[in-house]
C-alpha cells in the first residue's frame, strides 16, 4: 500500500474523543487496504513487570530487566504479548521488521532470548494491540484524530512513558499550545 502508516507513530490529538486512547502514542505495525494494527507505547500496565510475566510462564528473567513495565498495548487480544525490540534480534520468519532498526516478535523466541544472552539491546513487552478494519484508520486521520510522526527509538523504548506522548509532538515541530483543544495535554 503506498500511503502505508506501517513503522510510523501515531499520536492521539487532544480531542481524540474515545478515552482509550487519549495521549496515546501508537507505533503503526501494519497497515493496508484490509486492516491496520499497531501497539500503544505509552502506557505501563500498572503493578505488572516483566519478571512476573516471565515467571508466569516458567522464564527466568535477568535482574537488570526484572521491573521494567509491561505496556498496555490496545484493547484488542489483551491476552497476546508483541515485542517491539531493536534489530539485533529475530526469530526468521516470525520478526517482522516495522522501520529501520525496529522490529516486532510476538512468539516466545524473544522471551526466551530476554531472559537468556541473546536478548536485544532494547525492547518492550506490551500486552494487546490496536486494530482498525478496512478504512476504519483512514476515517479517523479524515477526522483529524491522529498525528502522524516519524519513529524514534528512545520514544519508544525508553521508560519515560509519562512524556512520550509531548516528545512525539514536539518532534513535529509543534508545541502543545499550538494544538486545539490541548488544554488537558500533558507539558
């Protein structure tokens, strides 16, 4: 698809208008005629961390990556985990390459490989995902209901989940006062 938003972030305008994604930023994982899916960045599933999911299903888990956050990915397939991680890791045909340096695995190879010596330099775990049916997306961004902004590593895989949603903005030159309808944005 030539207009494909796959390995682009979306981020939800103030005034977005469905709670579950206000000041969400999306990293887009596929995108086409059919449907579209991608994975929220921004928020931490609260009490959840790594190590418990790796505990849960009989994985050991480094300590220097025990209490990183599990990330609420989107409302759908709550139960599926998606590991967005750099391109030092991939499991063939079940990595899916989303933008340079970026790639998604949602089978238990990268689990594995996080808790063992093969782990990707940078990664987070998010449970569920985004999806849209055949020109659902396509409606919304008619509706002004997203941004639409270039990937960045450290807005995705860093920690500041809290700030993410204002540094996606910025990164298109915009500041949030600029936004109508930002009076409840995050600075």
């Amino acid at each position: 698809m030539a207009n494909s938003l796959a390995g682009k972030l979306l981020v939800a305008m103030p005034a977005i208008g469905d709670p579950r994604f206000a000041h969400a930023v999306i990293l887009m994982c596929s995108h086409d005629e059919e449907h579209a899916m991608g994975v929220v960045i921004n928020r931490p599933k609260e009490e959840l961390t790594l190590s418990e999911v790796m505990e849960h299903l009989g994985l050991p888990t480094k300590n220097e990556i025990a209490l990183n956050a599990v990330l609420d990915g989107g409302p759908v397939a709550q139960d599926r985990g998606y590991v967005l991680h750099s391109d030092d890791f991939t499991a063939g045909e079940a990595t899916q390459e989303i933008a340079p340096g970026i790639r998604l695995t949602a089978t238990r190879d990268v689990l594995e490989a996080m808790s063992g010596k093969n782990a990707p330099h940078d990664f987070v775990l998010a449970l569920g995902c985004a999806g849209w049916g055949a020109g659902q997306l396509e409606n919304e961004l008619k509706h002004n209901a997203w941004l639409i902004v270039d990937p960045d590593k450290a807005i995705i895989f860093d920690e500041e989940h809290e700030a993410k949603w204002t540094r996606a903005i910025r990164a298109l030159g915009f500041d949030l006062s600029q936004l109508i309808g930002s009076e409840g944005g995050r600075a």
